[in-house]
C-alpha cells in the first residue's frame, strides 16, 4: 500500500549556515482559523526534519498568529508539544504598544492594529526607522535587498 502525500507548505524554513549541523526552524504565520493547523505543522516539520536529519540536530517551531481567537481551538492532542521548549506561540495583538516595540516586531505588528490608526503608526514607524538606521546601513540594506525593485528608503 502506498500514500501519496499532500504537497506541504510552511510559511518559513530557516536553515543553519552551510556546511553547520545545527538547528532548522519552522515559521507559520497563522491570521485566520484553522482547525488543523497544529496538525499540519507538526506534519510538515516533522517530515522535513526526517527528510533531512543529516544536516539539523534538532529543530523549533513557531507559529505568528494575529490574536487567540485564531488558534486552533482543540489543542489536548498536541499538549506535549505545545508544552514544551520545541514549539512556541506569539499572538501579535498581546506584544504591547507598537511604539515601545523593537522596529523588527512593531512593523509585523502594524499589520494588528485599527485600520484609522494604521496610517498614522505606519509614518512613525517610517520615521523612527530613519533615525534608527544609519545611511550606510540603508544603503547595504537597499543594494543587497531591494536591487531590482523600485522602492526608496
């Protein structure tokens, strides 16, 4: 008997340097329900650490989502998991206000927020951004990042 297995797809593999055994770590952003969801991501990690066990000594996983009233709601069968050091859970809209927060976090955070307060936040995050990052660092950023898009900074 054989399965086929459905085509995976997780939001984010990042992987250790080249040549390195070490950690891989899974990322899933989660907005909306899904009633499976740990399910999936445990599946897919699963098998993509099995696939490659050569290269990773262990793995981590964690799953971005908008607020609790996305998560999956029956969560007693992956208690063991969830409990443990392997799997972690950010709600955006608990991380505090996107003023107070490291730029990193609070742009993923202007995604959360209302949207008549969005333009306002987003023009402080753009000038704080200016302040925060140098002018060699924008154009490192820009030259390796952004070489083939018509964006400023």
């Amino acid at each position: 008997m054989a399965v086929k297995e459905p085509t995976f797809e997780i939001d984010g593999v990042f992987l250790p340097p080249e040549g390195e055994v070490g950690t891989v770590y899974f990322c899933e952003v989660q907005f909306q329900k899904d009633q499976r969801l740990y399910e999936r991501v445990f599946a897919e990690s699963a098998l993509y650490f099995y696939r490659n066990r050569e290269r990773f000594r262990d793995w981590q996983a964690i799953v971005i989502y908008l607020s609790r009233r996305v998560e999956q709601e029956d969560v007693y069968p992956h208690r063991t998991l969830l409990g443990g050091d392997q799997m972690y859970r950010v709600y955006l809209d608990e991380l505090g206000e996107i003023r107070r927060l490291p730029l990193w976090v609070a742009v993923t955070v202007l995604t959360t927020i209302e949207e008549d307060q969005t333009p306002e936040e987003a023009r402080y995050l753009l000038s704080r951004t200016r302040q925060e990052v140098s002018e060699p660092a924008r154009r490192a950023i820009y030259r390796i990042d952004y070489h083939d898009c018509d964006v400023s900074i």
